[in-house]
C-alpha cells in the first residue's frame, strides 16, 4: 500500500507541477503581453507598446499632413516668385531700352547744341564783329591819312 500512496503522491505532485508550471507559463504571457492577473492593462506589454505605435502613427500622419500642406504653400510662392521674376525681366529690358534710346537722345542734342547759338558763340562773334571795326577804323585812318596827305601835296 504504501508503494500505491507513494505513486499517487508523485501523480498529485506531477499534475500540481503542471498546473502551476502551465500557470506560471500562462501569467509570463499575460505579462508579456500586457495584461495582470484580473484583465486589466498592466501598461508594460505588447498591447501598450502597440497602442504608443499607433499613437505615433496618428501623429506622423497630421505631421505628414502638415509638411504636405507646406510644400504645397511652398510651391504657391515659388510659383508667385516665378512669375514676379518674369515680370521684373520683362520691366528689367524695358528699362534697359529706355536708358538706351534715352543715351542716343541725349547724344543727338548735344550734337545739336554744339551747332546752335549759346552765350559763348555769341561773346565769340561779339570779339570778331569788335575786332574787325577795330580793323576797319585802323584801314579807314591810314587810308583817310594818305588821301590828306595826297590833297596837301598834290
């Protein structure tokens, strides 16, 4: 009899060690997974580590959204850039013609005013009209000299 007790002792104890070894097995999964003893969170496992991913999945997602709609503001003031460039050439060789025909303007009336009459023509022609007189009263009193000359001795 005590050889049976003796092995239905070590079947109780095999079994008890499965049924603790199967809930000691049972409750390193709960852990791992996140879950304690009575279901709730236990805010360490894999289902918290999942809902941190899908957390910061939902913020990467306004964040792409956000970079989305600045690169495509972005590309709004590229594309105003691009046009105020264009305009500024366009303005850029307009003036650039103007300052051109503007050049060749100012070079034909300086041409032309070297030809017309200014103070300093005048004050020129005003010394040789003075000059001939002067040349003219000298030939007139040499000429009127000989001419009295002539009439007393002839």
């Amino acid at each position: 009899m005590n050889n049976s007790l003796g092995k239905k002792i070590f079947n109780y104890n095999k079994t008890y060690n499965k049924k603790n070894n199967f809930e000691n097995r049972l409750t390193q999964i709960e852990t791992i997974v996140g879950i304690n003893n009575n279901g709730t969170p236990n805010g360490n496992g894999i289902i918290n580590m999942l809902e941190c991913f899908n957390r910061d999945m939902n913020e990467n997602k306004e964040n792409l959204k956000d970079i989305q709609r600045d690169i495509n503001n972005i590309k709004f003031k590229l594309g105003e850039l691009e046009y105020i460039l264009k305009e500024h050439q366009n303005t850029r060789s307009f003036i650039e013609k103007e300052i051109s025909s503007t050049k060749t303007d100012i070079k034909e009336i300086k041409s032309a005013l070297q030809d017309s009459i200014t103070t300093k023509s005048i004050v020129k022609i005003k010394n040789i009209i003075i000059g001939l007189g002067a040349v003219i009263v000298a030939l007139s009193t040499i000429i009127g000299s000989i001419v009295f000359f002539a009439n007393k001795l002839g």
